[in-house]
C-alpha cells in the first residue's frame, strides 16, 4: 500500500475528527495542549508549573468531555488556574518533551503557513503526520515478514478506524506516538536480525521509542523476547548466541539510557513544589493480578468521547481485537515459534498477559497507585496488527478482515461526517 494512500485516509479520518470533536478530550489534552505551547515559545515545562493561558483559554471556551466539569466562562479576560481541575497544575510535566517539541514545531508551519486557523486546531492536524507513519511503518515491518498485500492492507485500515487509535492522534497526546514507536523498534530489529540495519540504528530507535513515551518500553520488551526465542538450533551456534546477546543487550541498555536520561532532566527541572496528582495506599497482590490482561485491548478499550464513544463500535473493535489476540497467542498454545512471523507474535502475547502486572508495579513505587490504562500498550498494536494479517491462512479469514476493515471504516465516517 504506497505512502501517499495511507496519507490521504488518515488525512481525511483526522480532518473529520478535528472538525467534530470540539470539545477537549478527557485524557489530559489541556495539559498536553499547554506542553505544546510552551515548546512551540521555546520554554520548557517544569514540574510545578501552572498552565498557560493559551491552553486554560481552550479548556474553558471549548470544555471537557467530562460530565459535569464545572469551568470558568469563556468570556473572562485572563484565567486564574486555582478555578481548573488540579488548581491548574500540569500533569504532563512527567513526560519526556520529544513529542511534543516535534507536535510544536509542526504546528507552528501549519499556522504560519495558513493551513490551520489557530495553534490548537494545529496540534490536532498534526495526528496526521503520527498516525501516517506509524500506518506507512507498520507496512514495511508487515513486508519485512513477506506478509501478502491483501491482509495486510486489510488490516492496516481497520487499525486506522479504530476509535481508540483514531481518537489518540487526533487530539493532542503523546499517546499518538505509540504506533511509530512500536513499529520502528520492530522493524529495525527484524532487519538487524537478517543483517540489513546496523547495530547503532538498533539502538537509536530503542532510545527514541522512550524519549517519544516511556510506556513505549512495552514495543522494546517485545523485540527482547523476539530476539530471545530464537529457535534452538540456532541459538546453539556461536555466532548466534552472540548475536542474540548484542541485539538483547543493545535493545536494553539503550531503553534504560533513554528512560534514566529522563529521570534526570526531570529531576533537574522540578521546582520545590509538592504535587500531589494520585492517590497513594498500600501494594496489594490483586490489584497486581487484575493488570495482568489489562494491555491486551489496545484497540478496543471504551473509549469515552461524544463523537467516537458509541456502542456501536464496540462490536468491530472487540473481532479485531479477537482476531488480533488469536494471532498473537496462538503461536504459544501451539507451541510453533520456528516461523519469524511466530515467534514476533508470540512475542506480543507474552507481553501482553505480563505488561500490565509490570506496568501496575512500576506505577506503583513511582506514583503510589496501580493504576494502569489500556493505553500504555498502544505501541504493541503494529505488532497485533502484523500478527493478526501472518496469521490469516484462508479466504474466508480473509474476507472477515476486510468485513472489519471496511465496516469500521464506515463506521467511524459516518459518525464524524453527519449533522
């Protein structure tokens, strides 16, 4: 499927998203906004800092989609950010600022150059560069597998339609960049594998998957793994077994590099005060256990959006996220992981049944709570979606696919394009 295709589908998906979908969405998107300005002045967010009045000014004229969130009239002069949820403290000062410097710079060409009628409606339209590539990323990492055209076209459009997908790059989050950064991390290490990359290429995108959002580490374990189960015979061979332990210790130690360059311009920057944003308790073994499948619906969690949140969805999302699932964990029931397809699929579903019980850790010791959202494994998707399109063996699959693809497609037009 050519570049300029995927292009102009995503193109016309974000545009009817941006022009529907007034309000902000309820994941963060005033604070992310106001990372996005602040960039785009060449200011860097610090923790404890406020938010702007460029971002406070769209939270209260367009809302949130938040039932029931009371905010200052849109009228007023200048905001006073004690009247926001959080007395106006950003929440987005813990993410690394690569999406969003890259989200400014973009933006500020498409408001210079006249294509966007204001600094918000371009951070928007800039979903079309995120879900662009990382849709044009997962065609290669498909054909890198040689993955027929038909199901992986077919697939690459139903996960284009899919609301939780379409929604995160259509707003301003930096949950947009997890497609790019799966994706990347799982093609240049299926083509180190065969010799076609280097090793410091290997390591830059496992280093920019995590400088893009940390949560993206889940796309890095999931290439570890791969490279891991390597079949037998040749993992015995010297070379291999060499091999294997470069790629691993590479993939590794540039995520942890990129994850405690972080940790420390984060702590460089933070200001002496206490922001308390989560709730804090006790670590409990089932509230681990209760994360464990918590990743495993990346592309069919409920979405709460007045444009994309209907029932309606739920139905083509959940048979895409079986078909997705079958795929991935198949492999491992069947116990095959001699094919590449196999063993990057069974890969996924490793990570899928034990990232969110890590996820729900790690969240702990760092902000007291197990609080894990599906959507810290939207990276994982280019990996479902290449394992869902190997998988398909028959025509009749086949067709289902594409009875996917086409009916959310419709879908999703439908409910961004009516009255």
């Amino acid at each position: 499927m050519p570049a300029l295709l995927i292009f102009g589908v995503v193109s016309v998906l974000v545009v009817a998203h941006v022009a529907a979908y007034r309000p902000l969405s309820m994941f963060d998107e005033g604070t992310h906004f106001d990372y996005v300005v602040k960039l785009s002045r060449g200011e860097m967010l610090n923790r404890g800092e406020k938010l702007g009045q460029a971002a406070m000014r769209e939270i209260a004229c367009r809302g949130v989609d938040i039932e029931g969130l009371l905010l200052p009239p849109c009228e007023d002069p200048s905001f006073d950010p004690a009247a926001f949820p959080l007395s106006g403290f950003s929440t987005a000062e813990i993410h690394p600022p690569v999406y969003y410097g890259i989200t400014a710079l973009v933006a500020r060409g498409l408001v210079t150059t006249g294509i966007a009628p204001d600094m918000f409606a371009a951070a928007r339209l800039v979903g079309i560069l995120w879900l662009g590539l990382g849709l044009v990323v997962i065609w290669y990492l498909g054909k890198e597998l040689r993955i027929a055209t038909a199901p992986l076209a077919g697939v690459i459009i139903a996960v284009a339609a899919v609301p939780p997908l379409l929604h995160s790059s259509a707003t301003v989050t930096n949950d947009a960049v997890g497609l790019v950064a799966g994706g990347l991390v799982g093609w240049v290490t299926l083509r180190w594998e065969r010799g076609a990359s280097p090793l410091w290429l290997l390591g830059v995108v496992a280093f920019l998957a995590l400088a893009l959002k940390t949560t993206n580490g889940v796309a890095v374990g999931v290439c570890v793994l791969y490279l891991l189960l390597r079949p037998r015979a040749a993992a015995e061979r010297p070379h291999e077994r060499g091999s294997v332990r470069t790629g691993v210790a590479t993939l590794l130690s540039a995520a942890a590099l990129s994850l405690f360059a972080w940790v420390v311009v984060h702590a460089l920057l933070a200001t002496p005060v206490d922001v308390q944003t989560t709730a804090t308790g006790d670590l409990r073994f089932l509230d681990v256990l209760s994360n464990l499948t918590t990743l495993a619906t990346p592309v069919s969690y409920g979405l709460p959006s007045t444009v994309l949140g209907h029932e309606e969805f739920l139905p083509l999302a959940g048979l895409l996220a079986v078909l997705m699932g079958v795929a991935t964990l198949s492999p491992i029931l069947r116990g095959s992981l001699t094919e590449t397809w196999e063993r990057l699929a069974g890969s996924t579903g490793l990570t899928m049944l034990f990232g969110g019980g890590l996820f729900a850790l790690v969240s702990f010791f760092l902000y007291g709570n197990v609080t894990v959202s599906p959507r810290y494994g939207l990276s994982l998707t280019p990996f479902l979606a290449v394992s869902a399109a190997a998988a398909i063996r028959t025509r009749a699959v086949l067709w289902f696919l594409w009875a996917i693809a086409v009916g959310q497609l419709a879908l999703v037009l439908w409910a961004l394009l009516r009255p």
